[in-house]
C-alpha cells in the first residue's frame, strides 16, 4: 500500500475510491475526466505464461481442442501439444481442467 501511494503522490491523480482486501489493493483513480481502475496484487504468481500460452490456455478455457486451436492459431497440433505441456509444467497440474480451474479460477 505504501508503494501504491508513493507513486500516486507522484502524479496528478485523485483517487474517487479505494478499496482494500486481504487480496491486494483496488483504486479508481481520475484523471481529465478520464476514469480507470488501478488493482494492485498482494499475491505473487507463481507462474508466467509467455503471451502464446496465455492464448492457448484461454482457447482451451473456451472448450477448443487442440487441432480447433492449432488451426485457428495457423500453428500444427505438435506446437499446440508442446505449448500444452509448458504450460502444464508451469502450473503444475496434469490435465486440461485442472489447469482451467487453477490459471483462471473456474
């Protein structure tokens, strides 16, 4: 919470609401008339999906199968199966719902 206020004062922000849980911290901050909401983490991930991962993961949460991925992404179903398995390690988990469930809180 410090840190968030510390690069606040830095800048020409008001804060219209803030709101803190044991999660981390939400502010929704003004700007030139122009609003937005800042949500500050007090949970480090523990894991970091490179961009195409997060895609694929995100196709798998939709329900696609792997060759619905590999032709949507123009990419072959042995680079979706070998994205799989990356992610699979990083979150440390051994199937398609458990890595659903664990990466996106389902």
């Amino acid at each position: 919470m410090a840190a968030l206020q510390a690069m606040l004062d830095h800048v020409e922000l008001y804060a219209v609401e803030t709101t803190t849980t044991d999660s981390g911290v939400s502010v929704m901050l003004e700007h030139d008339n122009v609003r937005c909401v800042l949500v500050v983490s007090s949970q480090v991930p523990r894991h970091t999906l490179s961009p195409r991962e997060l895609q694929i993961a995100r196709l798998v949460a939709d329900g696609s199968t792997n060759r619905a991925i590999a032709s949507s992404l123009e990419i072959s179903p042995w680079t979706v199966s070998t994205h799989m398995r990356r992610i699979f390690a990083k979150l440390d988990v051994t199937s398609r719902a458990e890595m659903v469930a664990q990466f996106f809180g389902a």
